[in-house]
C-alpha cells in the first residue's frame, strides 16, 4: 500500500489549520428544490450545473472564511466524472474561473473515486508542508444528468471496469451486497441491523437543512424490509436479496469548499487559533485494483486509520465524533471495525445500543451521511471535514452533538477499499 506524502508535514513541523468554508445543499432526486418531471418548476428552472456548483463552493468558503482570493497560494478540487456527467474536465481552470483573484494561481484537479475529495484536502496538507500558507480545497460533483443505469456505469469506472463491470447493472451496489452476503453468513446480520443504520442516517438527515433527504422519512419498519418504498433493485440474482434501496447512498449534486492555513497563515489573515481547528493527522492508503480483498474487512482503510492513529499520538478510543464513509450501510458497519471503534462483527450491536446517534458515546454520521446527507462523489471527503470543523465548534444547529467536544476523525473511501483517506482534527 502506498502511504501519502502529508508525511511531509511531520518532517516540516508546518502545522495545518482549517478555517472553515461553506456546503452548498445536496441535492438530487426527493429532494424539494430539485426539478425533475414531476417538479412545479420543471421547464421554469434548471438545476445548477458543474460550473456553478463549482462557483458557488469557492464564493461560499471565500464568503464564510472572510478571505480575498488574492491571499490563496493555491487550490485543488477533487472531482471524480466531470468527463462524463458534465462533458467537462479541466476543472482546475473552473475553479479560477470562480473569483478574477485566483487567476494564474496553481490549482489543480486530483481524482481518487469518492475519495477525491479527501486526496484533495492531503494534497493540500502537503503543499502547506512545502510552504504555501493559505489553500483552497474544493469538492464538487454534479451526477443527476444521467439515468441511474447511466450513472451505474459511469460510477462503475471506480471499480476494475473489465473485471467487475458485468456483476451487475449497478456494479457498486452489488460488490457491496457481496459484502453483506458474506457478513450475513460469517455473523448472522439481519436487515433488521441494516435497517438501525438507514434509520439514524435519515434521522441525523431530517434535522438538517443541507441534506439530500431532508424532507424524506424512514422508519425501522420500512427499512428492514422490501415493499413499495424499499426496493431489492439488482438484477444479479445471487446478491438481489442483500440489497434495498434503504441501504444506499444517494445519487447527489452538490459541492463544498474548504480554508486550510499554517500558523503563518493564520497570522497573515489575522486569525485566532481558538477558531480554527488543527489537523492532527493524515493519511492515505491505497489498495490493489485488480484483486479483491476479504469481503468481511476493510484492510485499506484499517492500513490508513493506523497511521493516522500513530501521526496523532492517539488511539480510536480518543475519537468524540466521526465521519465514516458509508456509501451502503454495510459499509458504515465495516468502517467502524477498520477504524478500530468496534470489533470484529461487533459495530451492528454498538448500532442497536444507540452508541453512535447524535447523543450517542461516538457520534457518527451526525449530519446523516452518505446515505441521508447525500453523495456528490467529489464533495463527500470535503463535506466530511467541514462537518466535524462545525461539530467541533459548536456550529451544527439541531443535529449539534449536546456535549463539547475535542477531537473527530474523518474516513473518506474510493471504489471498494481501493482508497482511504484517514484524517484526524482537533478544535483549536
């Protein structure tokens, strides 16, 4: 596995600080705002595209952070499909496009599957180690202008395309119904555990003005089973039952946008440390496309999670509040045990005892997560980290966790493990 290069950071003894920046609202399908056949608006309005989502995340980080564009060394935005959903790539130029004061700075588009905002934000950790002292991260992705079978194939190309493509219509929510296949049979998972997961996730999202399923309900009832709203959608008839549509992800747009600063910069821009939050680790792993792992295990993001652990000086005990990737619930599940917050085939208990709600021991997914805040594939590692900058300073409203807190870890994940993005922030 590869280890990233933020392990410049260390040597440099340049230390990195978030600002702040901005979430624009996830949107996509039984969300209010978006417009589709069935909207009031359809044919009045369109929904934003690439460009101005891109747009509106930079204003909107520049905006909340009360920094000119001209003080930014440089930017980077993750993306994964531009070149597909939106026919553009070339997205370093939008991002200059953005604000006349980013004009000639280096920015750069990195892409990583659904970690590529997560890469991004490293690749800002190292140019703060190689002496920039302000940088913009930035993470969009528009993905609602292709049918969902599209979308699948398009999404697909985050997996061994020549390989794994012909599992399924939608390649990645097969290969996890494959990992729920095999949990299910290694430690008697139910749909009823499944279900706890969707729940919270759409609960956390209810109380959430940003979020994809804001304004959209699940009860345990709904979730544990198929019916009319809770569809076993895949076609592969060995993994159709490991499977609902509870359990995924949503097709999202939406972008994010973040400040990252060194103490000089913080200086410069006349900041208070108090207001900012540390970044104490992190760390990228990344896996071998073309052998499929332990289906019961996540070894890349567990690779990640450990040096992350050991930059910060910290074990998984010390984490207050979490953002885990769950791209399907089982996901979710799996990531707990990888980070070390729960044993092997023990996360679905911790799920059922409440340990992970908003007034859980370790919160996770307080905004609601893949599954409820949404999945702009390219947002999700940046919104990530803003959510626990917010959590950590107080600034989460009706989904805030009732209790100060210190310390959150943040678990960004490209393709089926192949990508994990482990980092580890501190308020102040």
């Amino acid at each position: 596995m590869a280890t990233s290069l933020t392990g410049t950071q260390e040597r440099s003894g340049r230390q990195a600080y978030i600002l702040g920046g901005t979430i624009s609202p996830f949107i996509g399908k039984n969300h209010p705002d978006f417009v589709w056949k069935g909207h009031s608006d359809f044919g009045k309005r369109d929904n934003p595209t690439l460009e101005q989502t891109i747009t509106a995340a930079v204003q909107g980080a520049l905006t909340a952070t009360d920094v000119r564009a001209a003080d930014v060394d440089r930017a980077i935005i993750g993306n994964f499909v531009g070149e597909l959903f939106s026919n553009q790539g070339h997205l370093g130029a939008a991002v200059a496009a953005a604000d006349p004061g980013l004009r000639n700075k280096p920015i750069w588009r990195v892409e990583g599957a659904c970690a590529s905002g997560g890469l991004a934000f490293a690749s800002a950790l190292d140019a703060i180690a190689g002496g920039a002292d302000v940088c913009l991260v930035v993470g969009a992705e528009v993905q609602t202008t292709a049918s969902a079978r599209q979308g699948g194939d398009y999404l697909a190309r985050a997996s061994h395309y020549a390989r794994q493509r012909p599992i399924d219509d939608f390649t990645f929510p097969a290969l996890f119904a494959r990992r729920t296949k095999a949990v299910h049979e290694a430690t008697g998972l139910s749909e009823l555990d499944l279900g706890r997961v969707s729940v919270k996730a759409y609960a956390n999202a209810n109380r959430n003005p940003l979020a994809h399923m804001r304004a959209v309900h699940m009860d345990l009832e709904t979730a544990a089973h198929e019916g009319p709203r809770n569809a076993k959608f895949l076609g592969n008839e060995e993994l159709r039952d490991y499977l609902k549509v509870s359990d995924c992800s949503q097709v999202s747009d939406g972008g994010a946008a973040l400040v990252l600063v060194s103490e000089a910069g913080l200086r410069k821009l006349g900041r208070n440390v108090t207001d900012a939050t540390r970044v104490l680790a992190c760390q990228v792993a990344t896996g071998d496309l073309y052998v499929d792992g332990d289906p019961l295990r996540l070894p890349t993001t567990a690779a990640a999670a450990a040096r992350a652990y050991a930059q910060a000086g910290l074990g998984a005990d010390a984490i207050e509040v979490a953002e885990v990737h769950d791209c399907f619930t089982i996901t979710e599940l799996l990531m707990m045990e990888a980070l070390g917050f729960a044993g092997p085939g023990e996360a679905a208990a911790q799920v059922a005892a409440g340990r992970t709600e908003i007034g859980g021991a370790l919160p996770i997914n307080t905004g609601g997560g893949l599954v409820g805040f949404g999945h702009p594939v390219g947002a999700t590692g940046v919104k990530q980290l803003l959510e626990l900058h917010r959590q950590l300073h107080g600034q989460c409203g009706a989904y805030q966790v009732p209790r100060s807190l210190g310390v959150g870890l943040a678990a960004n994940m490209g393709g089926d493990d192949k990508t994990a993005v482990i980092t580890i922030l501190a308020r102040g």
